[in-house]
C-alpha cells in the first residue's frame, strides 16, 4: 500500500540574516564542520533568492527544507523524509513566540547579542530536533529557573576583574 | 605579565565601543554581555571580509591566551566560551577552546556549567574524541541533587552520547523515570527516546518502564513517550495492537479540550501531541481492520473539530487525512478526507496548496479520481512561477503516468529539466523520465529521442544504471528481431546526426553511450558506411575535451568497426597516433588494434558482428597459462600467494593493526584468486569491448556477461492508439514530440470549433491529453495490472511482480494477524482451502487462524528446553503460509488423527542434531501439518510434516512456503507430492538461512558454535573492528566462571576455547559466517563481557542475549 517514511527528524536549524549573516545554528545530525559550512552558505543562497510570495517549503539535496521571515531574520529547518511541513512552520512560529515572550517583542539585536539565550530557549523547547514541551508557560519557566541564578550572580564588577587584572 | 597588558591594550576600543549611547532596549540589554557586544560590534562596523578576518583571528589569539592561563577565573571563563561560539559560527576555528569547554561544564557553578554544556553541545559531535572526558561530568551531575543540573545533563546526553557512552549513564536515566518532578521525568524519557534510535539492544529492557511513563499523570511525559512508541510501532506495528485504545482515548481527549489550556497553541489543543496520535494511529490501523474500526469515531471527530483557518489546523487535517488514508478504507472517512484535500489543493495560499499536491500524490494510487476532480488546477499550477509547486505537480504526474499519457507527462518534465540547476534535481527527475519512457514508450523514435535528452541534460550526474540499463536493452531485444533492429538503427542514425553538428559538447556518458551503439550497430547502416563512423570516432578521439575514459569507450568502437570497413586510412592514421600517446591505457589499446589489424581473420573471430548478448566462456582459472607457470617454478621462481594471503604474512610481520575483517576460511583461493594483466586484456577483447580496461569499476557502464534482465513479454509490438479516448484528445504526430508540446496543441486548437477562449482550450486540451485514460472505467490501468501489459520496454521489477503474485491468489480470505508475547512481527495465517470436487464443484474455503502458534515458545520442551529463552519461533519465519489441499470426488469423512505416532515417526530420522519438539501448526478432520526445527551445523532445518488423517487419499497437495523478509528458504528435494495416500504422513524439510545480517528478534536460531584454537580467536580479535563491552552481575546460583560459561555454551551454543583463570574466550558465528568473539573476565560477582565481531550490529545482540541469560538464571 502506501509506504512512506512518517518520522519527524530534524536536520538542523539555523537563523540568519537578510544580508546572509548567521545568528544561530543547531545541527541535530553530525555533520562534518566543512559539510556545515558548504551547506550553510548554499541554503542561505536559494532561501535569500526566494521571492515573497512564494511557499514556505523548498526541496533541497534530500532535505526538506521549511523557513519563515520574522523581520530581517530568516528562520529556517531541515527536515527529512516525508514530514509535514506546516507543523514545521508552526514549529518556528512557537519558537519565535518564546522568544519574544522572554525577551519582550523580540529583534535581531537581542539574538546576536544574547544567542547563548536563545540557544537556552531553543533546547528547552525540542531536544534532539524533537518537541519536547509544547506549554509555553512550562519551557519559560525552566529558563527563567535558570536565570534567577544568574541574576544573583551578576553583581557589579570592576573593569579591572574584568579584565583579569584583580 | 607582558602579555596580559597586551590583552588589556586590546580589550580597550571594546571598552570605549561600549560606552557608546546605545539605541533601543536591545542595545541596553547589550551592554551587559561587554566583550561580546564590543565583539560584534566592531564586526559591523568592519566594511570588508578581509578585515574582519584579521579581527577575528586577533580575537581568537587573545581568546587563546585567557582560556590557558591559568589566573583565568572559571567567570571570565564563561564569557570567553560565549565569544568563541560566537566565532565558530562566524565560521572561525575554535578548536582550542573545546577542552575548555569541558572544563567549564565540569568546574563551573550552575550558570557557568551551563555555558559550558552548550558549548560543548555546539562543539562537539557524536564522535569527536574529547567526549570522554565528559562521561565523569554527566555522571555527577546526573547523580546530583539539583534540578537545573540534573536537566543540563539529561539535556546534553540526548544530544551528543555515542552508543559506546550509554552504559555509562543509562542506569541512572532509567531511575530518572521515577522522579518526582516531571520535567526530569520528561527529560529522561526523551534521552531514552534518542538511546532507542541509535542503539535499539541497549534499552530492549526497559520497554516496560515507557508503558508507565505512557500513563504518567503529566501530560508532557506522557507526550514524550509518544516518540518512542512511534518509532517502535513503526519497526513492528504488530506488537503494539494492544495500545490501541489508550492512543484512541488519548486523542478523543485531546481533541475534545480536556488538556490544560497550556498546551493549547493558538487555541488549538496541543497540535503537536494530535499530530503525534495521529501517525501512531495510521501505523497501527494499516491492513487492519479490526484496529481501524477502533479509530473510525476519534478520525471523523478530529476532522469535524479542525475548522478553525489556521495553519496549525491544516497540520493536524493533513496528518488526518494521511492516516484515513493508510488504514483500512471506510467509505465515510475517505469522502470527508477527499473533501478536505480539495480543501488544501483549492486554497489561495501557496503553502496549502503545496499541500495538497503533496496529499494528492500520496492518495493518487488509491483513488486516481481525485486527479480528474482537480486536474484544471493541476494544470494551472504546472506553471507556478514557484518551482517548487512545478516539481510536486510533476512529481504528481509521474504518479499518474500511463501509456496514453506519458509523451505529454515526459514533455512537461523535460521542461522543467531543463531550466533547473541543482544536481538532486536533475538526478531524480532523469531517472524518473529514464524509467517513464523504458514502461511506456509509445514508439522507437520518442523512446531514443527522450533518451537522448535524458543523457544530454543527465549527463554524468546520473545514476550510472541508466546508460547501462538502456544499452542492456538495444542489446537483448524483444521478441519481434525487426523491430529490435529497427530500434537499433534508429539509434545509430540519431547519434550520427548528433555527431555531425557542430560545436556542441556531450556529455562523457553519452559519448560513452553512442560509442558502443555505433560499434554494435554501424553495421546496419545501408548508405553510411563503417569507414565513416570511424571517421567520426576518429574526429571525436582527437578532441581534447573528451576525457580518457570515454576514448577508450571510442577506441573499442573503433576496434569494433575495423573488421567491416574497406578502407582502414583513418585506423591506419589512428594506430599511427596513438602508438606514441603518454596515455598507457590507450597506447595499449592502439597496440592491441594494430595487432588485430595485420590478423584480420582472427580480428573478425574475435569481433564477430551483432553478438554482444552471447554468453562468453571465460577460462577464469586461466588454465592456458599453466604451462608458463609450470615453466617458471621449474626455474626456481617463488610460488605465487593470493594478495590476501600476502597481507596477512606482511601483518604477521609488522604486527599491525589490521582493519579489513577475515573471512573464516583461512585456505587460500588458489587460482581463482590469480590475476594478470594479460588476463584482464584477454578477457575484455573477446567481450568486444575493450574500454574497459581502462575503466575504474566505481562509474563505468559494465556489459560483459550481459545477462537476460528483460522479460520478453514486456514488449507487444502492437500500435494501439495512443491517444483515442472518451475525452477526444487528437493523436499526436510524433515527429513533435520533442518540441514543443504547445504547437501540437494549437494545431488541435484549429480543428475545433469551440467559443472558449484560446488559453482555456490550450489548457482543456492539456487535460485531456494529461488525465487521459484516469476515469472510472480505466482505473485498473492505473493500479498495476493492465500497465504491466502496455509496457514496452519494461523493466523488470521484482518487487511488483510479488505484489501483484499476493493479489492474484484470490481463494486467500483477509488476513488477521494477532500479537504475540515476543516482540516478533507475527503473520501467519493458514488459508486450508478445501475444494470439494463432486460434482457441484462448490468451493469451500475456511481459514484456519493458528492461535495456536501464540504458544509456540512454551511448547518447544524436554530437549530444546534450554533454548526456550532463545525467541525463534518457526512461523515467525515466513509472513505468508497458505496451503490448499484438493480433494478426491470420493472423499468421505475424516478418521480419527493420530499424532501421538507422528511426532516420533519424524524424529527418528534427523536425531543426530539437536532439534525441537513437533508442534501442531493446524488442523482440520482430513488434515493436520505439524513442524519442528533442527539446529544444523549449516542451516536452520524445518520440516513440516502433512498427515492424511482421511481414509482416502489426497491428490496434488501442496506446501507452499513464503519466508519473512531477511531469510531464505531452500526446499529440499521431494516436496510436491502428486498423491498422498490415506492415514499416512509425509514430511518435507526446508532450510531457513539469513540473506543478509541483520539483528532484530529471531536470530537465535542462527548462531552456532565456532570452533577455534586460542591462536586463531587472537589473530581474529585484533582484525575485528566492532566491540561492545559491558558488565554484567551474576546470580549467585553460577558466580564461578565456569559455570556462567557453561550456561552460555548452552542456551546460547557459544563453544568455549579456553579457560584460563578468571577469564575466558569464547567463540560463536552467525550462519552462514559471520564470527563473533567474546573475551570474559570476572571479579567477584561481575561479569565483563567483551564482544568482538565483524558485523557491527552481532555484539549488541549478543550481548542483549548473555544478559538475559546471566541475569536472568
């Protein structure tokens, strides 16, 4: 009858920028650094060159590929076989609207300058390119969890310990 | 000190970047994070790449010099570790930091671990060698009493442990499972989800604990446990049946809104968890209909709730869609699913209607209708300007390709061919029209015609099957020898003509292709004759974009002709050139030509015309060089050892690891491992095809010892007509085929006399030439049967030769699988049909579900009872068994059985093996077949014994055998008896042998002892590259090895080789050859197991069984 692989595996995720920037890349498969760095750049070539209107999915090598633009930031999976690729898309969707439930109306600049943070989110929410918890509220906690015991630790510090020198 | 005022002078401008007024909230919260944020910064203000790369690898240095000093506090540590991601992704190395990072994750308070867990997540990959020193690390933090470290760990285990890693940390994830919070449950849950993908053996024994966490009262573990049941239905959907229900109520749950609202995302309840279900669900229910019937209800009710126009329900309606589609059909359900397609395919957004083709597409072999309810938007999204669309639409075309169609449905993807760029694109789409045209090919010119545009466009990109299938086809023929010269001579002419443009450039593969077939087939030719091929050849020879590969393709088409041609001035001019080329390979060739030349009578023996299908008789022992050989070793030269031979004694010197695995005969292949040069030149000659000496083995068309692959009655040389159907599209000429399809549909455009306008007809017309032959009346032709007949050059396939062999035995009633306690996927279903041959001819046909089977690993006894851990069971073997059984017109009621005789009857004969009890499979009043095993040295034996419980005797009964994917059976002589006589038994024996290793359930059966000295199992344990190491606690019942190993020689039949001390080797192979070594030692009550073996997949299985055993005794 009809067989299809129906598994949710997801290659990889990155973000980029407009003008071909990386901000963010998670990789759920080993992939060599050479093969990485091939593919990026490829995959963000065909995605830029996509026009506005067109669809969201592309068919790229074997992949699957899924990308959504929020503002000058391209969201952008891989996935394999013969998943659903509108669940994909919403998949992004949370993840950008955890992302701006945490940093509050989310931009560019709080990815590039706190991506350590967004990388936090992004384990949080799937765990070895699966869903892991779909509760907004339950995915914010455990990295507001996380937080608290940071912001104890950020007291005020010298330039001079900063710099090594105390 | 120097250096850290250097790295103070080069932290400044960072500083003063930093003091900058900033704009918006994002630059505030900036600030914190200083370096990083001076860091980027001033790569934004950098114009050019060359500058940043100088300011990076400045950073980089700096960043090298604090991580490795060692005032460097574990803080700064951190922020450095954030920069150096940061720099990784830029794409600089930063491989000097990752054992930092360890250190980080290994040192650091909560915050700083953290840091340092991602970045060795993003760092380090499944393989990387520093994982190692992170095992410790996980270990602690998993034991530790904090949450978020607990999390941190779970976390970074399901993302990067090896296989070899897990039993480290897996005892300690399984206690995770009973945690009191529930995202580590949840967590944990996941890590053994990841565990399961990649080492299924190693959490074998914990199925039992995702059962619970199935049940557990989060609903975020429960969802997690989702994706371990989905993948273990999908490997055996069987064993699972009885979890039904429970995913039935989950949904009917879910959907109805009894989840917290937390799980809601844009107000639809937990879409991913739906979505999750849903596949389970159309796993479970496929071929199924009792299992369906279950779901029937929570299907229509998910496809009546989803209403609401939000892409997350369009998710949720395709996965439903999808899953009415793989379970057993209702009517109902499939109506409202069509509905819902043509929901997506209709819908303005691009992202549904993709969508929809994709449904279409997957749904067009069950219901070819759909296509026609949908074919003017099918048309119109044939010219999307997305590509993407383009290619699903074509993707849905080649689905629905059939004789009458498929000139249109080619041109459509010839045109798509040509405009992309990407390899994946031109691969797949050239095969596809490769294999369009070889099944349906209306005529000889389109066939060659679309060929050579797949070759030109393909070129060498594509799959290296194709020129070869293609050659192998001119070569074989059909039936009809006319038409298969006709084709040929096509063939030749079309390449002459390609040949004699100008200026244009083929690709290698198709030069290599139009070589050989003019070789072949010049002779064909009336007017042109073979002095100007050659001279065409000769043309393309001197050409220096041609590669050296395709000369020697060139060069044996030359050889080829030479014995036909009159005048050989350009062979002459030809030898002359390339006597003297740098080339060895062809100043070898233009040797052999020229030696050929001035023997012309052994040249036309040699090269004989139109023969290239003949079998050769290959001397492959190369016997006529005996003499030579005999010769040499009378003058003292040292006898001549096969390369492997030769390997391994240069092993034995070096002592070098040696990574290539032995096979397990040591004895040296004698001649047939003996190869020359001469040899191989020989051999190649008399193919007529000497290109390929040259020729790497990887990518070159291999035609020696063509065999007969294509079935002859593929090819019906009638002329249907090709496009007369109810929808009254016009023959196509078919000299336009390869143009442009458009013309042909404008010159029909004139002939009718419509008022539409001119683009709508264009497209009508499209239609019907596209959807023709898809209406109700022809819908077979769609599924399979009346294709197989239209073929023209078809291709031999065996899978669809199976399917159609399983839908043609129709006295078989609907199958009813049922669960087993073993995990192994059950299907067996006895069919005893009985034909009652009086008169009536009435046709009775009872199935008789062997229930009974269930119980067959309880009923192997008193002999086989140590085996009874050992899961084979015998029906598990073979999916399908069916039996039919015809009787006499005089039949009359059936005696009384007696299989208290029978079973021992049998057993007499084999006793010298091991075997298991005889075990009733059915049974019915005139008929009862038992079988038992035994354990051969070579194979699995089964026999089947068929005893004639009626007094009558029974005419042509038939055993018919079908083994299960993975195995092999052999019949042994004598299995068809042509009469039975009454009250007697007969026996038939079977050997089941494994087609290729593989370790999921049953191998049990296959292992055997191997038999070897100590020596040996040491030369072998160092040439095995897969090992798999574990300890196991013994029962205090066996705590002396001896005893264990004992126990495992028994229930496992690994033979023992030697005890010494504490430790102990032993040695088993998989039939038919697969060795597997295992290395013991104990302490105290521990047992450390060491597997090594030459197939990866047999130590964990192995192991997986010592465990059982050990533990379990």
């Amino acid at each position: 009858m009809l067989e299809e692989s129906r598994e949710e595996l997801m290659r990889f995720m990155l973000l980029f920028s407009r003008q071909g920037k990386l901000r963010l890349q998670k990789w759920y498969l080993a992939t060599s650094d050479k093969e990485r760095k091939k593919m990026v750049r490829e995959l963000m070539q065909v995605v830029l060159a996509r026009k506005p209107k067109m669809c969201s999915f592309l068919e790229w090598r074997d992949l699957k590929v899924v990308y959504k633009r929020y503002a000058s930031l391209y969201f952008c999976c891989a996935i394999e076989g013969q998943d659903n690729e509108l669940i994909t898309l919403e998949l992004i969707h949370r993840y950008v609207e955890l992302l701006d439930k945490y940093f509050g109306s989310v931009c560019e600049l709080d990815i590039i300058f706190n991506f350590e943070k967004a990388y936090f989110i992004l384990d949080e929410f799937l765990m070895g390119g699966d869903v892991q918890d779909t509760s907004k509220k339950s995915v914010l906690k455990a990295i507001e969890q996380a937080d608290l015991l940071q912001e104890e630790d950020e007291s005020p510090r010298s330039v001079l310990e900063e710099m090594g020198l105390a | 000190m120097s250096d850290i005022v250097e790295k103070t002078l080069t932290a400044l401008p960072g500083l003063f970047l930093q003091n900058q007024p900033g704009g918006g909230p994002a630059a505030a919260k900036a600030s914190f994070s200083s370096r990083l944020g001076s860091l980027v910064r001033g790569i934004t203000a950098l114009t050019s790449k060359h500058e940043e790369e100088k300011l990076i690898q400045q950073e980089l240095s700096s960043l090298k010099a604090t991580v490795s000093a060692p005032t460097t506090t574990l803080k700064m540590m951190k922020e450095c570790m954030v920069r150096l991601i940061y720099c990784e992704m830029l794409g600089y190395d930063a491989s000097f930091g990752y054992i930092h990072a360890i250190k980080l994750a290994q040192q650091g308070n909560l915050l700083e671990k953290r840091v340092g867990y991602l970045a060795v997540s993003l760092f380090l990959h499944e393989s990387h060698e520093l994982l190692l020193l992170l095992v410790n690390t996980v270990v602690k933090d998993l034991q530790s009493t904090n949450l978020v470290e607990v999390c941190m760990a779970l976390t970074v285990v399901s993302q990067i442990f090896p296989r070899e890693m897990i039993p480290a940390v897996l005892p300690l994830i399984e206690d995770k499972l009973q945690h009191s919070k529930e995202i580590i449950r949840r967590k944990a849950v996941l890590a053994l989800y990841k565990f399961h993908l990649i080492a299924p053996n190693q959490v074998q024994h914990i199925h039992i604990k995702f059962r619970k966490a199935l049940c557990d009262r989060d609903v975020g573990v429960m969802a997690a446990s989702l994706h371990i049941y989905l993948r273990m239905i999908k490997e055996n959907s069987s064993g699972y049946k009885d979890l039904t229900g429970s995913f039935v109520t989950i949904l009917k749950q879910v959907v109805g809104g009894k989840l917290p609202v937390d799980f809601n995302y844009h107000s639809v309840p937990a879409p991913w968890l739906q979505i999750q279900l849903l596949r389970i669900l159309g796993l479970l229910g496929k071929d199924d209909q009792r299992t369906s019937e279950l779901m029937y209800d929570v299907l229509d009710e998910s496809l009546r709730r989803a209403e609401l126009n939000h892409n997350v329900t369009y998710a949720i309606l395709f996965e439903c869609v999808h899953t009415v589609y793989s379970i057993y059909p209702k009517s109902e359900l499939l109506e409202k699913a069509a509905k819902c397609i043509g929901k997506f395919v209709l819908s303005p957004k691009i992202n549904l209607k993709y969508l929809g083709l994709k449904a279409l597409t997957y749904v067009i072999q069950q219901d070819p209708t759909l296509a026609l309810q949908h074919q003017m938007t099918i048309i119109e999204c044939l010219d999307h300007p997305d590509p993407i669309i383009k290619r699903e639409t074509l993707e849905l075309l080649y689905r629905i390709t059939n004789a009458q169609n498929v000139t249109v449905i080619v041109q459509k993807m010839l045109e798509y061919l040509h405009q992309s760029k990407e390899e994946y694109v031109i691969v797949n789409l050239v095969g596809k029209i490769a294999e369009l045209a070889e099944k349906y090919a209306p005529d000889n010119a389109w066939f060659i015609q679309t060929m050579n545009a797949v070759f030109s466009v393909g070129g060498d990109v594509m799959h290296p099957d194709i020129p070869n299938n293609f050659l192998r086809l001119l070569a074989e023929g059909f039936d009809d020898e006319t038409e298969d010269q006709q084709l040929r001579l096509y063939a030749v002419q079309s390449y002459l003509t390609l040949l004699d443009m100008e200026n244009v450039f083929y690709p290698q593969r198709f030069l290599q292709v139009m070589s050989w077939v003019l070789g072949e087939y010049s002779y064909l030719l009336d007017k042109e004759t073979p002095a100007e091929v050659i001279a065409k050849l000769y043309k393309l020879l001197m050409n220096d974009s041609v590669s050296s590969e395709t000369k020697t393709w060139l060069i044996a088409a030359v050889t080829k002709l030479t014995p036909q041609a009159h005048s050989s001035d350009t062979v002459e001019r030809l030898i002359h050139e390339f006597t003297i080329s740098l080339d060895t390979c062809m100043r070898q060739h233009a040797f052999e030509l020229k030696h050929l030349h001035e023997n012309v009578e052994l040249m036309t023996s040699l090269l004989p015309v139109d023969r290239s299908c003949e079998d050769l008789a290959v001397d492959a022992s190369l016997s006529f060089l005996d003499g030579f050989v005999a010769e040499g070793l009378s003058q003292g030269a040292a006898p001549y050892k096969p390369h492997h031979q030769r390997q391994e004694e240069k092993l034995s010197q070096e002592k070098v690891l040696n990574f290539e695995p032995y096979g397990l005969s040591f004895s040296s292949s004698g001649f047939t491992g003996r190869q020359s040069p001469a040899g191989i030149s020989l051999g190649s000659d008399i193919s007529g095809n000497s290109a390929e000496t040259g020729l790497k083995e990887t990518n070159s068309l291999k035609l020696e010892g063509i065999k007969k692959l294509w079935g002859k009655e593929g090819y019906l040389p009638k002329k249907e007509s090709k496009t007369g159907d109810e929808s009254g599209a016009l023959p196509i000429p078919q000299e336009s085929i390869m143009e442009n399809v458009d013309q042909t549909i404008t010159k029909k455009d004139q002939s009718q006399v419509l008022t539409q306008s001119k683009e709508e007809k264009e497209k009508q017309l499209l239609a019907s030439s596209l959807f023709v032959g898809l209406g109700s009346e022809s819908t077979v032709n769609l599924l399979g049967k009346a294709d197989t007949v239209s073929h023209k050059f078809r291709r031999k396939s065996k899978i669809k030769e199976a399917k159609s062999g399983e839908a043609s035995s129709t006295h078989n009633m609907t199958c009813s699988s049922f669960s087993s306690l073993s995990n192994v996927a059950y299907e067996d279903d006895y069919y005893l049909n009985t034909l009652h041959d009086r008169g009536d001819k009435e046709l009775k046909t009872f199935s008789l579900n062997s229930e009974l089977l269930d119980s067959e690993s309880l009923t192997e006894l008193p002999l086989v009872e140590k085996f009874s851990n050992c899961s084979l069971s015998t029906p598990s073997l073979f999916a399908d068994n069916s039996m039919e059984i015809f009787h006499p017109p005089q039949s009359i009621a059936a005696s009384v059985a007696k299989e208290s005789s029978l079973a021992s009857s049998f057993l007499e004969e084999t006793t010298e093996y091991i075997h298991s009890n005889a075990m009733e499979v059915c049974n019915n009043e005139t008929i009862s077949v038992s079988s038992y095993k035994i354990w051969k040295d070579d194979c699995l034996l089964m026999v089947w014994s068929v005893t004639n419980k009626s007094g009558l005797e029974l005419k042509s009964a038939n055993l018919e055998i079908f083994p299960a994917e993975n195995f092999k059976v052999t019949e042994q002589p004598g299995c068809c008896l042509p009469i039975m006589e009454a009250e007697s038994t007969k026996s038939f024996q079977y050997s089941v042998q494994i087609e290729k290793p593989f370790t999921e359930g049953i191998l049990s059966g296959f292992i055997r002892p191997l038999k070897i000295s100590s020596e040996d199992f040491g030369k072998l344990w160092l040439s095995f590259a897969n090992d798999v190491k574990q300890n196991v606690k013994m029962s205090e019942s066996q705590a002396a090895l001896p005893s264990a190993l004992k126990t495992l020689q028994q229930k496992l039949r690994l033979h023992i080789i030697e005890i010494i001390g504490n430790e102990g080797l032993l040695a088993c192979q998989l039939l038919p050859s697969i060795p597997c070594l295992l290395h013991c030692r104990v302490y105290a009550d521990v047992l450390a197991l060491w597997f090594r073996s030459s197939c990866s997949t047999l130590p964990d299985y192995l192991l997986y069984q010592c465990q059982k055993v050990i533990e379990g005794s």
